[in-house]
C-alpha cells in the first residue's frame, strides 16, 4: 500500500463540507484537519479542527491543501499566499480575473516547487474542457452554454436586497425548447431572454408591497432585466421546506458541421442534487492530479486545460488504459 | 505566422477523406500527400497521392502521419513500423488488444524519438475520457455506455453472410427508456437486451427463404442471440437512398451519489450525421497534440488519458485561460 494523500481543507463552509465527504469516497487520501478563521472549537467538522494562523506549522504534515474559500475575497488573497508552501487546489471562479489570478498563483507556486490547480470545478471547470473539447474537434460550428435548473447565489442575493424582501431564493432555468433547437442542430442565434428564464421565491416582510417588490425585481438591470423572470411569494416555512437544497447542472452543447455539411453534435450535461458536493468531488480528484504532479517534480499554476484526464484517477497508467479505454 | 502542421495520411478510405476534409477546416495544418496501397492514378484524393512503398522518403517533409487503416489488419503492422519514423496518431479500436498495440507501438516510437496517439476517435477516445472522468469524480457510482442509433460495420458484415442476403445494414439502436431510467438516477441493472435494439435491413437475392433468413439471424450467436432484433426486408434501391449514410452517436453517463445520498449524473453524448467525418476531425485535434508534445522533445505512445485537453487546441495557453475557462 502507497502512502495516502495528506489532504487540508482551508474554509469550512459547504464546499469545505463537500470536500470532507467527497474525501471518505476516495480511499487514497486522508484528511489530516480542516483550517478555518473561527474559533476550532465552533468547526463541527469530523476531522482535527485548527485555526488557519497555524497553517505555516503543517507543511511536513499536508501533501495538498483544498482551499474552499470564496472567489471574491477569500481566494485572491489565501491562492497565492499558500501555493507557495503547499500544493493547492481551489475552485476560483470570477472569469474576468482568472488570467490575473494565474500569473500571481504561478509566480509564487514556481517560487516554492509547487503545484497549484485554480478554477477547477464544473464551470469554470468540466464545462471550460468541454468548450475547449468542442471547439477543437468541430473548429466549424457554434457552442452554448445552458445552465440550471440551479439556485444561483448571486441573484439569490440581489433579491434578497430589495426593500421588503425577507428571505428569497433565485432559480436559473434553461428554455427547454432553445435546448432542442440546438441539439437539433439547427444552430440558432439565441438572445439571452431565449436561453434562461428565471424564477424567484419570496418571503416578504410582513406589510410589504409585493407588487412594487415584483417590479422591482424584474427591472433590476444586469440580473434581471433582459431576463423573463416569474416571481413567487411563498411563506418562510415553505422556503424552508422546498427550497433549502442545492441543486444545479447544466449542458455545453457544440453544434459544427463537417465535410459537404454533415451535422455533428456534442453535449456534455450535469445534473445535480448538491452542487457543492459535486464541486467538491471535482476539487478532490485534481488534487489528486496536484500531487502526481508534484511528485513528478513539475510546479507552477495549472488549469483543467493543463492535467491530462489519466492524473485524475487512482488507477495506473496500464490499469487505465486495459480497463476504461 | 507560425509555419503549419505538415500531414500526410496514410489510408484513403472512408476515415481517410474525412481526414482530408477536416484538415481544410484547421488553417494551421496543411496536407503534403495521400499514402495508398493502390495505384496512385486511382486514388481520388485532391491531394497529391504517393504510393506507400515511397513513405519513407517524406521524413523531411511531413511531421504527423494520420494512420486511417483498419484495426484487424491494417494498424497493428503498420503502427509500430511508422511510430518510429514519423509522429502518428491512429483510432486502433480492438479494445482487447489496446496494451499489447500500446507496448509495440511505444517501443519502436520511443527508438525514434517520436509521438504516437494511439485509439483516439470518439469510442476509443471521448468516450474513454468520459468513462474515466465519470470513475474519478463520482468514485461511487455506475457507469453506462449506450451506443447509437448508428451502423455498426461488424453486425452489417455478419448478416452479409447469411445465405440468400444480397446486401444489408444493421443499426444498433440504445432503448430509450433505458437511457431515461440512467438519467433519473435509478442506476439499474441492465442486461445486454435491456439497452440495445438491433434493426437490419436485408436485401435478400431473388427467391430467398425470408423467413429462414429471418431466424438464421436473429439466433446468431454473440451478434444477435442477445438482444430483440427487428428484421426488414427491402429493395436495392431502399437500401442505397434510405441507408447510405453513416451517422452514429451514443451516450456515456456516470450516476453517482455524494455525502448523504445526493444523486449526481454526468452524461456525455454525440450525435454524428457521419461517424467517419467526426472520427476524422478528432484524429486531427490529437495530431496538433501529437505535434505540439513532440516540438517540447516528449517521445513514445500516448493515449487520450496522457494528453491535456489545452493540446487540442491552436489557441495558447494564455488565449484558452482567458477566453474559454
């Protein structure tokens, strides 16, 4: 038997959760404790508990460090301050600033003979190597992205600022017919109103307009205006009951043509009970590819464009290629 | 302007014009010669069209051969020998014999210091991939893989065969409220019967035993005695207008569960108006990889599992980050 993975996980909300559990599936790795700004003695995780200003002393103990923080604050500051004592993998998410993100993760990963995979994931992630994928086999053809059914966090929050809004919860859902427009090959410009719709549930204040609520949701612009939007008011109890999970998922579908036009089409599609368990599962088989990696003496900031599908398993080379080829 | 990828293919078949055709849809690739068994004067190609006893003087000239023969004979002599002269790239597709075609393969381009892709094309290739993607995030789960609507060549040979079958085509057909039970998350068992269909469609000679032809089919051992066979009998002339085309497709999916039973499918699927168009197009995706892992000095056989998506790709590292992640 091979030694384990040694496993951190830096920020223990539902991703940092998802990790934990995704990590008992996969009989490589052992989680050595989860690092957190709270008090440890408030982290109900399964594993050891520490405070994340005594990651320094766990170099010789952790091969690969999970960082489960959030793209807007947490990451840019905790990527590259940690990939270069450890390898690192996060899940680094604000498309704009990914180039910029890269080159401050590289520079100190490079410095300290590390392995660091950002913006891994399902989007950026599994999604961005289908994109890729379909890009490069059919170079003739056009790519949509559909995403949901799936709660976003993002306009969850923006309805969640609207005066007299209590509570609320915003679904990202694809037009089912633009869908089958595009896997029926027809190749059909889409406005963004033609591909999502979106829906929203309320619990208002008591006393609240909801009329003047609704309009203002649908008007929102940026989030909302150029959206068909549906808003529901329901009770809090019922928010709680139909609304707490978090499902999500999506398609990439490339359209292309070949040849005197032949159609081609390739789809790649999730479907999810839990995003951030399945965000989590990714996260935990590139860290597997960070310590391969590692081991093979490469450094410096990786993408999912970078790591060969092969790292990802536990399987060898010659195992991979007898059984899953 | 970079100097372009020099091509030869080997094998002008159906995957070898298609090759041809997806080469002129990459700009940074360009075509040198069409290498054949036959006559050259035969041989239909609007590229120039060399006689294969002539391959070895085209080192200089040519940087990745396309090997477009069949996996029975053609591939498994012609590999190893060209794997050292040239980088290659092949769909050798006897799963079987996948490690042993690895080893040969791999020895001789290693001598030469040379590149060869080896059984990339959609199934082995992407499907591959998707298999092992599917295993590594989802460690918990099932895997199913459906194939079709689409012609398989090996059943249309064996019902050729049959006695008073003039001509004929069989379609292997996924059922498709198997395919739905897999995406709901169930994770069935199927038997072979429960997730394909077989159709035939026979031109049988004139005063031919239908029946009899009928029954010797369907009890066919290996091809057919598993699975519920639908038998049609046609005219030539149906059979050249309604089944001349070569479309196929499939499905891969992974149902798995996280954490405390979440339910998480990842489904990859194609849908091919031409099974050797598409073919063709991911041969040439994984000749740019196959050149691009020579030019950084890397030497001997690969498969999809060793090469990193972002190879696939004209884009640089630094255009994919930005524009695709």
């Amino acid at each position: 038997m091979t030694q384990k993975i040694r496993v951190g996980i830096v920020g223990y909300g539902n991703l940092g959760r998802g990790v934990e559990k995704a990590i008992k599936q996969n009989s490589d790795f052992e989680l050595k404790a989860v690092f957190s700004r709270r008090d440890p003695e408030g982290v109900s995780s399964e594993a050891k508990a520490v405070h994340i200003s005594e990651l320094d002393s766990y170099k010789e103990q952790i091969d690969v460090l999970i960082l489960c923080g959030g793209s807007a604050t947490d990451l840019p500051e905790q990527g590259p301050a940690l990939a270069g004592l450890f390898h690192t993998v996060d899940s680094f998410d604000t498309h704009a600033k990914i180039p910029s993100y890269y080159e401050s993760v590289d520079a100190s990963a490079r410095k300290g003979g590390k392995i660091s995979v950002i913006s891994t994931g399902w989007d950026p992630g599994l999604f961005s190597l289908n994109r890729l994928l379909g890009e490069a086999v059919l170079p003739e053809g056009n790519e949509y992205t559909f995403w949901g059914k799936g709660v976003s966090q993002g306009h969850s929050d923006a309805i969640r600022r609207v005066a007299g809004v209590k509570n609320g919860v915003q679904y990202t859902i694809p037009r089912e017919e633009a869908v089958q427009r595009v896997r029926s090959g027809e190749n059909p410009e889409l406005s963004t109103r033609d591909k999502h719709l979106r829906e929203c549930y309320i619990v208002a204040e008591e006393g609240a307009d909801q009329a003047a609520i609704e309009t203002e949701i649908k008007e929102m612009p940026n989030y909302f205006a150029d959206y068909d939007t549906v808003v529901n008011f329901i009770s809090e109890e019922e928010l709680k009951r139909d609304h707490s999970n978090m499902p999500h998922g999506g398609t990439v579908l490339r359209s292309g043509r070949t040849g005197e036009n032949s159609k081609q089409i390739i789809e790649f599609g999730l479907k999810l009970d839990s995003n951030p368990e399945f965000t989590a599962s990714v996260l935990v088989a590139y860290a597997r590819a960070a310590f391969k990696l590692g081991q093979a003496g490469d450094a410096g900031a990786k993408t999912v464009f970078d790591i060969p599908f092969g790292l990802l398993s536990p399987k060898s080379p010659e195992q991979l290629r007898k059984e899953l080829l």
